[in-house]
C-alpha cells in the first residue's frame, strides 16, 4: 500500500514538472489566463476533455449510479457532453469572436462595468465549488491508495493543488490537461478491460431492468427530471472554465471542431464510469463510502504496478479540473476587478495578482472540500449557483441587441435569488428551472422599459 501511495506522488510531482516547464514561456497576463491564444487541434479538444471529465465523472457519477442506478448518471457523463457540445454548436465561435480575456469582460462589452462585477461575485462561488468538489475527490483518491483518513487526505490534496496551479498558467494547463487526459482514458480503459474478462460481462447481464433506466422509468416527476437535465447542460454550457479554452484557442474553426471532438469524447469515455457504477453494485454492495468505488475496484482486481498507474489517472482527472477552476476564480477577480482599479499596472505584476488568487481561492476550496457532504452534491450546487442568469444574459448579449444594463442585472438577481430561495427555502425540486425562467421573464420585462444598449452607452 505504501508503495502505491509513493507511486501516486511520484506521478503527481512529474505533473507538477510539466507545469513549472511550460510556465517559463509567461511574460503577459495573455499567456498566463489564455495561454496567449495559441491553441490548436491536440491541447484544445484535451483540455476541454480533461478539464470536464474530472471528479465528478470518475468519482461522484460512479458513486451515484451505484447507488442509484444509471438515472443517477443524467447530470453525469450525459448532461454535460450535451452541454460541451452545444457550446461548440451555439457559443464557442461567437464567444472567439469577441477577443475576450475572461468571460466578464463581454458583460462590460455588451452591458457595463456594473453588470461585469455583479457577474463575477456570481460566478466566483461557481468555480470555487468545482475545486473543492476536485479536492474532496483527491483526499478520496489518497485515502483509498492508503491509510489515511480522509480529512488528513484532503488536507495533503489542497495543498498540492495550490501548488500545481499556481506553478503555471493556461497554456501550462493545457499542456498538462493532453498528458492527463490521455493517461485517464488508458487508465479507465485497462480497469474496463480487466473486469470484462473477469466476469464483467456476466455480471452485467444480471443487472436489475430498474437500474438500467436513464429517465427513471416514469417514476420521476417531470419537473424533477427536467431539472436533472437542465443543470448540466444550461448551468454549465457558458461556464468560465469553458469559455477560457474557447478564447485561447487558435481560430474560429479550431473552436468549433475541437468542442465537438471533445463532447463525442466525453460521452464516450464517459460510459466506462457509468458502466463501473453499475458493476461496482454488483460485485461490492454495501460500500460506506460509494464515492470510492473506482479506486476500490482497482485495488481489489488491478496487479498493483497496473493500480498504481489508475490512480494516477485518477489523480490526472482531478488535477486537470481543478487548476482550471482556481485559475478561473483568480482570472476573474484579478482580471476584472483589481487589475481596473489600476490602470498602468506592469504585466508581471498582473500575473503576480492573480497567483495570489489563486493560493486564497485554494484555501477556501479546501475549507469548503473539508465540510462538503460529497463531490457529486459539490459539482451539482456549482453547476446550479447564479449560472442561470449568466446563461441567459450571455445568450442575450450575443445574439440579441434588446436589453441594456438594468436587464442584466435583473436576469442575475431574479436567477440567483429564485435558485437560493427554491433550494434552500422552499425546497423545490425543480428550483434551476424556476430560476432559468425568472431569469429569462426578469431580462424580456425589463428589455421593454430599457433604451438599447447603443443609445445606453452613447454620450450625452
């Protein structure tokens, strides 16, 4: 067991080496948020792969199909290759288009520096819940590799990953996230193959029909399944971590395709965890903590040089999500809030700025890693935080010239303020849904009162 820990951090230290050799190429603030823009066919569609298909996928979706059946999967690998490939479908090009450093800055674009700052006190929580969703899983990882319990796991997990993340920009993600990605997809794939010459193949046929429904049967109410499928997919589309890899890439046609790659291979990948869920249920009923289940397979059917190469696939899925979720909470704040209150500011102190975002953002993804009830419940509430009024004023903003600044801001605060009433309040079932609306009613309402953002932002 030790030596299996040893060889997950020795894979993590080699991760972290890869970061710190793309890092030297950082000069400008460009390089470090958006990789300079440089991005082609390979990083492109791995590191929209690899910064999606993380925890959530190979820990928390695993984890509730085991309990749950394959309708436990509707958010996850369903939902969001969906959601990926609608980016690249609806957003990606137009996005490109706009020459943006981060995603708030189409809202002082299109809006005002107002709606920008708004959207960023909004969007900020949504990434910090992915990271500590990444976190919690890590500690998972590590504690299942050995035996330390998993607060300690989760304290050793944060630390690293501030460290890897504040080691390099973008482009050193992207770099990092095609490694990565390509070792999941091997590690996955030798854990598959095993189990389906061991048995595997019999045992799923033995699989109760109930737990081989993706829409649960009938049993599930409309609404409720509705709202399974909408945070994924309308909660994510348009998320800060995405748009960042459509600004770095290359070229429109770069974009487009590399989107439509990735998505086709997430859902692909994706299967593997799904039908691992399944099988987990079968061969370990019972598990304290279903969100082990990958690693626990592994353990107990992988020769331990093969385990050790799956935890640190792992630990690859992890890593490359959740430096792209700090990265972006740092970007955010540093970018569109610090970095205005001082104009002139030198590139280097720029990048300075938002390292030091990332180590703060780090500490409180940890503190909230450290109290979460579980990844899948982390990765749920960040897909579903403000995203629905972030959705709807950047479909707006796009591709409508109705509504100015009182309209955005009306869409986020109807939005964040029906999803915080309905979930925690009320307790709605289908509260992402009645934000979605109120979002969309609260921009069309205040379109008809508001002059069009042209004569909004004309002078005098």
């Amino acid at each position: 067991m030790t030596l299996t820990l040893a060889g997950v951090l020795l894979y993590v230290i080699a991760q972290l080496g890869i970061g710190a050799w793309a890092a030297r190429r950082i000069r400008t603030e460009d390089d470090y948020l958006v990789a300079g823009r440089s991005l082609g066919y390979g990083l492109g569609i791995f590191t929209i792969f690899a910064t999606w298909f993380g925890a959530e996928t190979c820990i928390g979706a695993a984890g509730a199909i085991y309990e749950n059946g394959i309708s436990g999967g509707s958010a996850d690998p369903f939902g969001y290759a969906i959601c990926i490939l609608l980016l690249g479908l609806v957003f990606a090009v137009p996005l490109w288009k706009r020459r943006l450093t981060t995603i708030a800055d189409l809202f002082r674009q299109r809006y005002s520096a107002g709606v920008e700052r708004l959207a960023v006190l909004l969007m900020v929580p949504t990434s910090l819940l992915w990271a500590a969703a990444q976190i919690r899983a890590f500690g998972q990882v590590l504690s299942a590799s050995s035996t330390l319990e998993v607060e300690i796991a989760i304290t050793i997990a944060a630390g690293v990953v501030i460290v890897y993340t504040m080691s390099g920009g973008l482009l050193a993600d992207a770099i990092t996230d095609l490694v990565q990605g390509i070792a999941l997809i091997v590690g996955l794939g030798i854990l598959f193959a095993v189990l389906m010459l061991d048995g595997g193949a019999e045992t799923l046929r033995a699989v109760p029909p109930e737990r081989l429904r993706l829409f649960g049967g009938g049993e599930v109410p409309l609404l409720e399944l509705l709202e399974r499928w909408a945070i994924p997919i309308f909660g994510s589309v348009v998320a800060a971590e995405l748009v960042a890899r459509v600004i770095a890439m290359r070229s429109p046609v770069v974009v487009r395709r590399a989107c439509l790659a990735a998505g086709g291979i997430y859902l692909l990948v994706g299967l593997i965890p799904v039908t691992l869920g399944l099988l987990g249920a079968m061969l370990m009923p019972g598990l304290e903590h279903p969100e082990q289940l990958l690693p626990l397979l592994a353990l107990d059917r992988l020769p331990q040089v093969l385990y050790m190469f799956f935890a640190g696939a792992l630990v690859s899925a992890i890593l490359s999500t959740v430096d792209s979720a700090l990265l972006v909470s740092a970007s955010l704040v540093s970018h569109n809030i610090v970095v205005p209150m001082r104009p002139g500011m030198p590139e280097r102190a720029k990048i300075r700025v938002a390292r030091t975002g990332v180590a703060i953002f780090g500490v409180l993804a940890y503190v909230m890693a450290m109290y979460a009830e579980g990844v899948y419940a982390l990765v749920e509430q960040a897909s579903a935080f403000g995203s629905a009024g972030i959705v709807v004023i950047v479909a707006f903003g796009l591709f409508s010239k109705h509504g100015g600044p009182a309209s955005a801001i009306a869409a986020l605060l109807a939005g964040v303020a029906v999803w915080v009433v309905g979930s925690y309040m009320l307790e709605l079932p289908w509260a992402y849904i009645a934000a979605l609306l109120s979002s969309i009613a609260a921009y069309v309402i205040s379109a008809i009162f508001e002059a069009p953002p042209s004569r909004v932002a004309a002078p005098a």
